[in-house]
C-alpha cells in the first residue's frame, strides 16, 4: 500500500496507520469483525475498503501508486 522514507513517522495510508497502531498491542491474532464482510467478487477497489473507516465511494476503484512528497502510495486520499 505504501513505500518510502518516513512511512513509519508519517504513514499516508490509512491501512499503513492501522498496522501501525496494531503493532503496540503485539497481538498476534487479527479478528475481523463478522459484520465487515467478505469483499464482492471481482472488487478490484482497495484491498483494505472493508475494514477502513475512511472509506469513500471512490475507494471503491482501482488505485494507482502514487508519488506523494518522494513517497509511493496507493491511496487517493493521500494527495
């Protein structure tokens, strides 16, 4: 979703953000909550739209990798 300099200081995505923050817990078991769903087949939007809070309908497109401020993301918010 995300490479570069600073991603751990400044994460731009926001999945980035989540694994970040997951981290300190160093839980190694991850429960998705039934109530988010399995992704539609042939969902070709961003992989974490489910479980983002976020999301906007636009997320629900295909992202480009993007150079933002030297770093590259697939994130149309990160603009």
């Amino acid at each position: 979703m995300e490479e570069g300099k600073d991603v751990f200081d400044r994460p731009l995505h926001p999945y980035t953000r989540a694994l970040l923050n997951a981290a300190q817990y160093m839980s190694l078991e991850v429960v998705v909550p039934e109530e988010f769903g399995e992704l539609p087949d042939g969902f070709s939007g961003c992989s974490y739209y489910r479980l983002c809070r976020e999301k906007t309908d636009a997320c629900k497109k295909p992202q480009k990798l993007q150079d933002v401020s030297g770093r590259l993301v697939r994130c149309w918010k990160s603009k």
